[in-house]
C-alpha cells in the first residue's frame, strides 16, 4: 500500500482509503490507539534487544582477548564457543556458534549401502535399527533430511564394512553452508543448583 499524505480530519483505513475521523466508531478507535501503543513500544524493544545482542557479542570477545593476552596469545577472532560464568557460579553466559550443515549426493552413496546392509541382515538385524535409518533419512517437505539423525547413525556400533564405508560417505559428504552465533544467559537455582535460562523470548516469560 502506497504512503500518502493524510489531512488533518482523516485517517486511512487498511484498504488506503482516506476516512474522516468522526466517520470511526470509538471502539475502533480504541483498537487502533491500544494495538499502536504495543507496536511501538515492541519495536523500541527489538531495537534494545539488538543493542544488546552487539554488545554482548563485543564484551565476550574483548574479554576473550584480553584473557588470552595473559598468555601471549592472539584470540582467533569471534568463532568457537565460549562458556563464561561469574566468581560466585550464580549466572552464566555461553556464545555458541550453530553450523548450517547441508550434505551433498554422497549422502545418497551412504543410504544405498545402508540399504544393502540392511538387505543382507534381513534376518537378524532388529526392527528398531531399521525404524531408526528409516526414520533418519525421511525427507520433510522442505526436501530436508534431519542432519541431527543422519549424524547420530555414526554412533551405532556396527561394524561391517559396507556399514563403515557408508557411515565415511556421511561424514565426507557434509558441507558447512553457514554459521549463526547465539548468546544465552542462565542463573543458577539456589535449590537445585541446575542452571535456568534466562529467556529473552516473549512466548517463553
């Protein structure tokens, strides 16, 4: 919808169509008053939100190199995960770096000597190691497979060759797409001395 200019006396409804003010019922108008106050004060607390999140990145890798420095040693930029937590182990600040992986056709190479495997054990090998490699490369709708599942078929002990070509295939067929770093913070419950989150995500508070 194109911005145009609005007259004193006016309002634009949701079709850009310009209404006279006295035109409005006053629940619409109340509508209008009560949704407009929480958008902008949710956008002056994104924009917070984002201050924060580029400082909090800057403190932990200034302290990271500055706590390298102690040793001699240049911090290799902002990459790698970091764990922080204070003298007292009240809170606790972790940066973690999430890897996009995506896996190239050898992925395929890997599923059809899994398939033969399981072909030659069709006898003795146990439903839920096959419900469990079924289930790993089911494709979602996005033409995705589960990255999670695929890599955890590397810890079954299985040794067979064509098992041990095909879990090589796997892993020569990651590729790394991309990375998103994340900072969460936690306080630790004095009762359980587990760590909580502390959440900045509206849904969770």
């Amino acid at each position: 919808m194109t911005k145009q200019h609005i007259p004193a006396g006016f309002v634009q409804d949701a079709r850009g169509r310009l209404v006279p003010e006295s035109m409005v019922k006053p629940v619409d108008q109340l509508r209008d008053q009560t949704v407009q106050a929480l958008v902008d004060q949710a956008k002056r607390l994104q924009a917070q939100l984002g201050e924060f999140k580029t400082r909090a990145f800057s403190d932990i890798a200034a302290f990271v190199e500055a706590s390298h420095e102690q040793y001699g040693v240049k911090a290799g930029g902002t990459k790698g995960n970091i764990t922080l937590i204070t003298f007292d182990g009240r809170f606790k600040v972790v940066r973690q770096i999430a890897e996009h992986i995506q896996f190239d056709e050898r992925l395929q190479a890997a599923k059809e000597l899994i398939d033969e495997c399981i072909r030659e054990w069709t006898k003795g090998s146990s439903d839920e190691i096959k419900a469990l490699i079924n289930e790993a490369f089911q494709v979602d709708k996005q033409g995705n497979v589960n990255t999670g599942r695929i890599l955890g078929l590397r810890r079954l002990a299985i040794e067979h060759p064509k098992w041990t070509t095909a879990m090589r295939a796997i892993v020569d067929s990651i590729r790394i797409t991309g990375s998103k770093p994340y900072v969460r913070l936690y306080e630790r419950d004095d009762e359980t001395e587990e760590y909580r989150p502390i959440s900045l995500d509206l849904a969770a508070i």
